[in-house]
C-alpha cells in the first residue's frame, strides 16, 4: 500500500473529523485572504487616490474631509472659497496644472462633480474614453463606468440630479431650489473608461454646473469646493502651500499628508481585525491537533504493525506527520480558492459600498508568507501526536 492511499483512508475512515478540520483552515486562510485584498486595495487606493495633485486647496476645516471628499467622493466637503482664487492660483510660477471642482448634488447617490475638463489628461494621461467625448458646455456629462455599469446609461441618455451627497436627502433645500434640480436636465455625452479609482463612482460635468442649479451663486459670489493643484516641484509644493494656507478662511493641505492620516486611522481596525484572524488560526491549529490526537490510539496498532513488518523510519514518521500535513494542505487550498472566489464575486459590491479594488486571482503581498504560515502550523500540531504515537513498544502493544 502507498503512503497516499494509507493516508487518504485514514482521513476517510474519520471524514466528520476531517471535514472540521478541512473546513476551520479553509475558513482562516479566506478570511486572511479577503484581509490582504482590502489591505492591499487600501494602499493603492491611497497611492493612486488623488493622481499627481500634492496639494489641495479648500475652505478651513479637517485636513482629511477635504482630502477624501475631493478625490474620493465620500463625506461632506468643508465648505466653499471664491472662484477668483482659482485664477490666482493657476497663475502662480510654482503651479504646473491646477482645476477647480464644484460638488454637492447626487444621481441615484453617486456625486456629481463640477471639474474642469483638463484635470482628466493631467491625472490620467491621454486615455480614450468608452464611449463618446468630454463634455463641454453647460448640461453635458461623462459618467464614470461604475455608475455607467450600475445604472445602465449609455451616450444621450438624460437625468436630472438632486441636492445634497446622498440619495434622498434634500434637507434644507427651499422649493424653489427644489424645483430648480427638478427642471435641470444634465446630457450624458461619454462614458470614462475603468480608471480603477473612485472617479469610477462619480458623474462629471462642467464647474458652472453648481451656479446654474444654485442659483444664489452668481458674479462675484461665485464659489468653488476645491482646487486641486499639481506642484512643478516639491519645494514648490511647500511655497504653494504656505502661501494660499495664509488666506483667511482658506487651507492648504498636503494631500499625500492627509490620506496618510486617514489609512492610519484605517490600519488600526485593520490590526483589530488581524487580532481576530490570530484568534482564528490558533482555533485552526488546535482542530488539527483534536482531530490527530483523536487518531493516535487507533493509529498505535497500526504504526505497531508497520515497524514489526519492517518499514522504514522515514515511512513511519510520514504516515503519522502526513495525515495532518494532508489534512492542512487541503484546507489551505480550499481557503485560497473561497478568498479569492469570494472576493472575485463581491468587488463589485465592495467597490460600489465603499470605493475600495479588490484585487482577486493574482498573487497578494504576504500571501505566500500565508502557505508557508500555515503548513508549518500543520507541521506543529502534526508533530506532538506522531511522537507518542511512535513512542509506542510495538511488542508491549500487541502483548496488550
């Protein structure tokens, strides 16, 4: 007989055992799995999040809610500055490229968002589009391929939009305003292509978007969310920096500063979570471990047997080791097929709930570490039941 098919009937002969055995590592190394997607969808959505734009200019408040609500579409912005700065800050000597965004109305709950077409070449280079052209005049729209996917839009398709960030909320909107949202029709001219960011959740249009819905803002009241500006150099960075954030009721902020805050924030639930998941291979290990300590008196004849018949130390020791070494190697694959199935199937409700890529069917940082990680923690609770079990007299066990 081989040592596959001894090993394989002895795993059959307590499949009860074996399947809760199979199955507790399976669900450790998925939960990991899924645990190393969203970390590393955390950190490339954090390096690719807000493109060449270093720093960013909005009205006075939190660092971080201008930061996300400007390239990440999510909260509340911190407020309005005048539009006349965006022309002072265009003009700076320090500035490469800077755009100006307006933002405050939704579409079935994805923002829409005033941006000078130019910011589009310079964050994502000269990429086609899907489907169609940029917009440029007042109405006309370029729908992110998220909302295009989700809401089934195409090119000509037209829609009005509503106040306020989130879908159903228009506290605070007078019936005029009301009616005016109601009355705007925006054109949907072109479809972005996949740009794997959040601007895959937005609708864009033209920055006089905000002064024709809202009416109240006009001439010289007229009003921007956020400048986003690409620096020619880090020094500049610095000197743009302290030279708006100096402006009353204006701040400039680095961006980069900014989100490293907020994946701070993120990494400490993320190290809640990783406690949890430890708690979950230890309870993993110690399956292995009850379901061959389950095994080891009913193995004692049978390694008995297999020493008096002369079989090899090294057969030996295989058959007692293996049967747990099998067991962990088929929960692990198990475990790396559910992650990574599972996240393959839930990106997109991930994406469209909270932004973040699920990168699913390719190989994650750490994972490796992961099987490595997890053989050796078969190969330790393998081992305690083996050595009693060869520790046995084979002659005392069948004098007995």
């Amino acid at each position: 007989m081989s040592l596959f098919t001894l090993l394989w009937r002895n795993i059959v002969h307590r499949k009860t055992l074996s399947l809760l055995t199979v199955f507790s590592v399976a669900i450790t190394v998925a939960l990991i799995v899924l645990l190393l997607m969203c970390s590393q969808g955390i950190e490339q959505g954090a390096e690719k999040g807000y493109g060449p734009f270093e720093v960013t200019i909005g009205a006075k408040g939190s660092a971080s809610q201008l930061a996300l609500n400007t390239y990440y579409h999510v909260g509340a912005p911190t407020g309005n500055v005048p539009y006349d700065l965006v022309d002072r800050v265009q003009q700076d000597s320090q500035v490469e490229a800077a755009y100006a965004m307006t933002t405050g109305d939704n579409y079935n709950g994805f923002p829409i968002v005033g941006m000078q077409p130019g910011y589009f070449v310079t964050r994502y280079g000269d990429k086609q589009l899907a489907d169609g052209r940029l917009y440029r005049k007042l109405g006309e729209t370029v729908v992110g391929a998220h909302v295009a996917k989700t809401l089934g839009l195409h090119v000509g398709d037209t829609f009005q939009g509503a106040h306020g960030l989130v879908q159903g909320i228009d506290e605070g909107d007078d019936d005029d305003e009301h009616d005016e949202h109601h009355s705007f029709s925006y054109t949907i001219v072109g479809i972005l292509p996949p740009l794997y960011t959040s601007d895959d959740r937005a609708v864009f249009t033209t920055l006089d978007y905000a002064w024709a819905v809202h009416h109240n803002q006009t001439g010289e009241h007229k009003e921007v969310t956020a400048i986003l500006v690409k620096p020619k150099s880090l020094v500049g960075a610095q000197t743009i920096k302290n030279k708006f954030g100096q402006i009353d009721n204006v701040q400039a902020i680095y961006t980069s500063k900014a989100v490293a805050d907020v994946v701070n924030i993120v990494d400490k639930g993320q190290q809640l979570i990783g406690a949890v998941t430890i708690i979950c291979v230890l309870l993993a290990a110690v399956s292995i471990l009850l379901s061959l300590i389950a095994a080891v008196n009913e193995r004692k004849k049978d390694v008995g047997l297999l020493r008096l018949i002369g079989k090899p130390k090294r057969f030996v020791w295989l058959s007692l080791i293996g049967e747990g070494m099998l067991l962990t190697l088929i929960g692990l694959i198990c475990g790396l097929l559910l992650g990574h199935v599972g996240g393959y199937m839930s990106r997109e409700a991930v994406f469209a709930f909270s932004g973040l890529q699920l990168a699913a069917g390719g190989m994650l940082p750490g994972e490796w570490l992961l099987v490595l990680g997890t053989l050796l923690i078969g190969l330790l609770a393998s081992a305690g039941p083996a050595i009693k079990a060869y520790r046995v007299d084979p002659l005392q066990l069948f004098r007995a």
